[in-house]
C-alpha cells in the first residue's frame, strides 16, 4: 500500500471496507477488522478515511460512484431517469448490507452532487419548473431507495400462504384481505412491480411539466 497515492490509497482503503460488508454483514465492519484485510495497522487507516462514520460516508460516496455511468448514459429524460433507477436497484442487490447507508447518512460528496445533478437535468428536460424539481428528485430517489432496501431486508417477500391464512382466519375483521384474496395469493412480480411503479412516477413528472 506503500506506493499507492492518497487518492489510490483512501479507495483502497473503501474498497476493502465494502467487501468485508458484503462477506461478513456491516456489524463486522470495524477499524481494525479493514486494516487486517487491507494488511496495515488500524492507526494507518486514520489519515485516510478518519474515524468509524467517515469510513461508512465513504462507503456511501464509493456506492454512489458506481451508479455514475447509468447517470451519464444518453438518451431521452425518462431513458435516463430509467437508467438510474433500474442502476439504484440493481446496487442494492450487489451489496445489500451496505445500501441501507444511503437511506441513513447524508451524501454530500462530488459524486452525490453528480448524481443529483443528473436527475436534476433529467427533470429539467421533461419541462418540470424549476421550483418542482427538488422535490420531485426526492420523490423519485426515495421510490428508488424504498424499494430497494424493503426487497433486500425481506420486507418484500414472495407470497407467504401463512398471511392468506391468517386473513381467513380474520374473516371480517379484514374484509379488504378477503375481497383482494385472490390477488394476494399471487406470487408478486418484483421486476415488473418496480417498472409500474416507475411508470406511475414518470406520469407524475409529466403531469408538472410544462408545456413546451
């Protein structure tokens, strides 16, 4: 690690540290179980990525980086709000002990700035006043994340026979559960779930676009 530059070496350092995420679960991220695995001291790790929280910030800034390219690609602004989206989720899938991050600490890095500054331009395309467009950034980035994390925490599980059960079980203390049973004994489609709800977002934006 000797040779490395600061920059090189600070995303070594990260790198590291979102393996060891992904192997061992983020309880086992700590100073000194990355310095055994980048091979250094914990005191080395110090001078670049400071302390336990600004190493999970740069866990944040190093997952933000990887969603850069679908924030670049070209095409038309629901193409590329499209593009981010479907890349967010796919990111939760590669490091799902990590991702939660995103919901929980701030992201205020060059990276995160290009990211919301894509999804700005995006919005800005379809029409959307200036005015409306943080908001509907948010809007578009909490569906992304929501999602996301209740697919990877098992929020958003297949079809549970146990639910159906007890819903019967209810009889009409849950008379929605009981006009909805067929539906809900359904596997759910998460893919094609994920796509509508895009769907529906994208009718939002252009319902505040402005004509052009």
């Amino acid at each position: 690690m000797a040779e490395l530059g600061v920059e090189a070496r600070r995303r070594e350092i990260l790198t590291a540290a979102l393996a060891l995420a992904d192997e061992r679960g983020l309880d086992a991220l700590s100073m000194r179980a990355v310095a055994a695995r980048v091979g250094v001291t914990p005191m080395a790790l110090y001078p670049y990525v400071g302390n336990k929280d600004a190493l999970l910030d740069g866990l944040v800034d190093l997952l933000l980086a990887e969603l850069l390219p679908a924030a670049a690609a070209p095409g038309a602004w629901d193409v590329r709000l499209r593009a981010i989206a479907h890349a967010g989720r796919a990111l939760a899938h590669r490091h799902p002990a990590v991702y939660p991050l995103l919901l929980s600490r701030p992201a205020i890095t060059p990276d995160a700035v290009r990211l919301v500054d894509a999804l700005y331009g995006a919005l800005l395309t379809a029409g959307v006043p200036p005015a409306q467009v943080p908001r509907l950034e948010r809007l578009v980035s909490t569906y992304v994340l929501g999602y996301a994390v209740g697919e990877i925490t098992g929020r958003f599980a297949p079809a549970d026979p146990r639910r159906h059960a007890r819903a019967e079980a209810a009889g009409s203390a849950a008379p929605s559960h009981q006009e909805l049973s067929g539906v809900l004994a359904q596997p759910p489609d998460w893919d094609a779930e994920f796509a509508a709800g895009l769907d529906d977002l994208l009718h939002v934006i252009l319902n505040h676009a402005q004509p052009s």
